[in-house]
C-alpha cells in the first residue's frame, strides 16, 4: 500500500487525529507525507509529526523548534533553499524547496503526548521501507533519535542488536547503504545540552566526508 494522507491504519492514532482536527479546524491534523524528492541521496527519518508543528502545517518538522534547527542545518550545508521553515504567516515556506535531500518520519501521524505505541511504529514502516527502497546505492541515512535509527533497521529487515545507536555514529548496512545517528533536534535535548547547535552541525559535517551530496 502506497502512503496517503487518508491512511487509518491505527485506530488510536486516527481517533486522536479526528479530536485535534475539532479542537484546531485550521490544522493539517492527518498523516504528514515526505517533504522533498524521491530517490535522493539523503534521506532524514524523524520520529512523528509534533502537535503544532508538522501536524499544524502539514510538513515534516515545520512550525516547532526541532523544524527550526533541522531546517537552518539544511541551509547551512547546502540541502535546502531557505533557513527559515515557516513563511510570514507561519505556514510552510512556499520558497523553501530541499536539495539533494528528503525529511519523513518513523510514524506519519501525531501520537498522543508524542509516544507511538510499538504497533502503530510497525504499521507505519511499510511506508519507511518504499523510501528506502527508492534509495540509490550508496545513499545516506540520518535517523533523528533511537525510535527512528531501529524503524530504518526494521524496514530493511536487519536485527536491532546488531546496530547500536549513537550520537555522530555511522553504520555500514549490507546493502550498501550507510546509517548515520544524531540525537533528535527537539527542545527537550537542546535545553538539557545532550545536543547542542555544534554537535548537530558535526553529524552532517560527518555524512559530508564520506558522500558526495551537495547539489
């Protein structure tokens, strides 16, 4: 089944979606699509769509603080247009368009208090495995925090153990495909200095030395 904005796989996750959807009428509040073209040599796979970022402006990580920090990256090393991921009215930026590069997530839709439960993670990976897939060899992978790191682990069917997560840490995949983890770039871990603007910068700056990515 290819991904769509109607998917009701997960009861809890559409039930929720549905009382969002009355609370904030002018909110996205449905399953968040890929932002930026398929096939491309970086894939980003975040966690979930957060309450008023992706799930208000129906763009991965746009509209909150983790968006804010990803999306200045993205600009700083050459992967998008823009620095800025919301417009004037603090819709998505219209202007800003990606390079070289694609942002999806572990799990499409918001979680209630931002936890998936392991079946919907699961439900959800078929979608993560078809964004593989369209990978070329060689690609790099950057998993935004552990949920994410073992999502891309399960869509190719490889076993958790054996690929421990870590911060800046580069995994060689069989396929050819290379891992690289980063704590996520949300508030909670900026705040508490477990990531910090530098050793975010220092990942990308990592996945550079070992691809030829920039457009």
């Amino acid at each position: 089944m290819k991904f769509s904005s109607k998917c009701r796989l997960c009861p809890r996750l559409s039930t929720f979606l549905d009382e969002v959807k009355t609370a904030h009428p002018d909110y996205f509040a449905k399953p968040v699509p890929s932002f930026g073209d398929a096939g491309t040599s970086l894939l980003i796979v975040g966690l979930a769509p957060g309450m008023h970022g992706a799930n208000r402006t129906g763009r991965p990580f746009t509209g909150d603080y983790a968006g804010d920090l990803l999306y200045s990256t993205l600009h700083k090393f050459g992967f998008a247009t823009a620095a800025e991921p919301l417009d004037a009215n603090r819709q998505a930026n219209p202007k800003l368009t990606l390079k070289g590069c694609r942002i999806t997530n572990a799990v499409r839709c918001l979680p209630p208090q931002n936890k998936p439960e392991l079946a919907e993670i699961k439900q959800c990976n078929d979608f993560l495995a078809q964004e593989l897939v369209a990978l070329p060899q060689g690609a790099a992978i950057l998993a935004l925090g552990t949920i994410a790191h073992e999502a891309v682990l399960r869509a190719l069917s490889l076993k958790v153990k054996d690929f421990k997560f870590g911060h800046d840490k580069r995994h060689e995949l069989a396929n050819g495909l290379k891992l690289y983890d980063s704590y996520h770039c949300s508030r909670y871990n900026t705040q508490t200095k477990r990531l910090t603007e530098s050793t975010f910068h220092q990942v990308f700056e990592s996945i550079l030395e070992h691809h030829n990515l920039r457009s």
